[in-house]
C-alpha cells in the first residue's frame, strides 16, 4: 500500500502515511501554458490510498487525474471534505443536483470511499462504491479539553449539529444544547439556546463547516447579550471564505479552531488517526 494527495491535502496525507507506516508517493505538479493541470508521480503500488479535499475546481481535476494514474490498483478515496455537498437537493427549478454529479463522478474510479462529517449522508448512495462516513466528534471534544474553558456548555448553531453537539458533550463529559430562531418580529430575529442558559458560562458553537463565519458571528452576539462569559468555535471543516476568521475574532469570539481536513492556520487537532484507522480496519 502507498499514499498519494493533492497539493490541498499533503500534510494530512503525510500524517496519516505515518500511522500507517507506509510510503508517501511523490508527485510533481505543474500547468501547461493555457492553464490545464499536469502531473507525474513516483511508482505506485496495487493498492493505493488517495487523500484530497475538495475545496475548488482544481481539486477535482487533481482528483480525477490521481484516480486515472491509480486506476490498474485497488484505490482507497479519502475524501475529507467535499465540497458541493450542501446542494443535496435541487431548490429551484433548472438548479443540478451538483453533489450527486460529484459523488457519482469521484466514485467511479476507486473501489471505497473514506469521507469525514459528510454534511449530507444522504448523497452517500451517489457516489455508487462503499462509502465509510467517520465522526470526529471524539477529536472535538479532545480538542476543547486543551481549551481554557471551565465546564463548557457545548452550543450547535442550528438544529442540523444538534447531532454533532451532542456526541461531543458526551465525550466530554459536558451539556449541549443547539440554538434556534425566535422572531420578536416581522423584522427582528433573536438566535437563543433552546433549553440552557448561558450567562456567567464558557460557550464552544460547533459545527461541521465554518464557511463565511456569519452564523457563528451572529450568534456569538446573541449568546454575550445573554451574558456568556467566554465563546470558542471549534469545526470540521475550516472552510473560511470571505474573511470569516476576521470576521469571528471581530464579533469577540477567543479560540476558532478546526481540524486538517482543509489545512490552515487554525488547523488545531488531525483526522489522520481515524482515517488511518479506518483503513485498516
């Protein structure tokens, strides 16, 4: 078995070929003259381990062209964020159903497939091979131990991670509660915990993706109204568009924290133990 990534995925790849100890392929990337992707790799094996997220257009391409050159080997797809996943249905009339064309595009070159904290579990019967959808939930809470929080009330900012909120207060040791709309009015809006209050607490908002941050922004706002004493974020997926990490320490929020499945900056904890893992398994 060897490991192979995209240029978006190198360090995890890299940690996860260390708790597998098996070789990282090289690879040589470059752009032909009117901008179309190039690549060559090191020798590859009869079982391969491809590792990339799928943030841009050029992700997927870097995917497919990795899928062909693996194609003569048993292929493991590790996919630890994908994106297109939140267009799982089709809203408006003339709109593609964009994650099942990825899905079903990606999947049709490997022989599984490794995803963590799908958005959707839904588009799993899309991508047409096995697919094992891992939490990291665990990591999460072990994440927010090394946090200078005492006794965190853990917050989802909507119903959809109420799920995720819980399995992470629970290996914790901790309360969650998720947040949830109440209109004052035709035109004002108030975001509150639904069962649990805040005041004089250390809040974590969890979530599989931070994208734009403009949730978490606005209900970090809320919950320092109501009297929290400390808000932390702590993702999945760090996707951080448009100036998000700005965006949340500008709305007072201490920690942002997300795991390496898009490796930034803020890229605190690691998938690779789970993934590796799973691979084994």
């Amino acid at each position: 078995m060897k490991i192979v990534s995209t240029r978006r995925s190198q360090v995890l790849a890299g940690r996860i070929a260390e708790f597998l100890h098996k070789p990282l392929v090289d690879v040589k990337w470059t752009r032909f003259p009117d901008g179309e992707i190039y690549l060559r790799t090191g020798e590859i094996s009869d079982q391969m381990v491809i590792v990339g997220s799928l943030v841009t257009s050029d992700d997927l391409v870097e995917l497919l062209l990795l899928t062909d050159v693996c194609s003569s080997a048993t292929t493991t797809l590790v996919l630890p964020y994908m994106g297109y996943a939140r267009q799982d249905k089709q809203f408006n009339h003339g709109e593609p159903l964009s994650a099942r064309i990825i899905a079903r595009t990606l999947g049709s070159g490997v022989t599984n497939i490794v995803t963590i904290n799908l958005h959707e579990e839904s588009i799993i019967p899309f991508f047409g091979v096995p697919v094992r959808d891992l939490s990291l939930a665990p990591d999460m809470a072990a994440t927010i131990k090394t946090l200078t929080c005492k006794s965190p009330l853990i917050l989802g900012p909507d119903i959809g991670a109420a799920k995720l909120a819980r399995e992470i207060a629970e290996a914790g040791g901790w309360e969650a509660d998720h947040l949830h709309k109440v209109r004052l009015s035709g035109v004002e809006v108030r975001i509150e915990p639904k069962e649990i209050p805040v005041k004089g607490r250390d809040v974590v908002i969890v979530d599989d993706i931070i994208s734009t941050g403009g949730t978490q922004a606005t209900a970090a706002s809320m919950l320092f109204e109501q009297g929290a004493a400390s808000i932390s974020t702590v993702c999945v997926h760090g996707v951080l568009s448009t100036g998000a990490y700005t965006h949340l320490k500008s709305a007072g929020i201490t920690r942002i924290v997300s795991s390496d499945t898009i490796e930034s900056a803020c890229s605190d904890y690691s998938a690779a133990r789970i993934i590796a893992d799973a691979i084994n398994r």
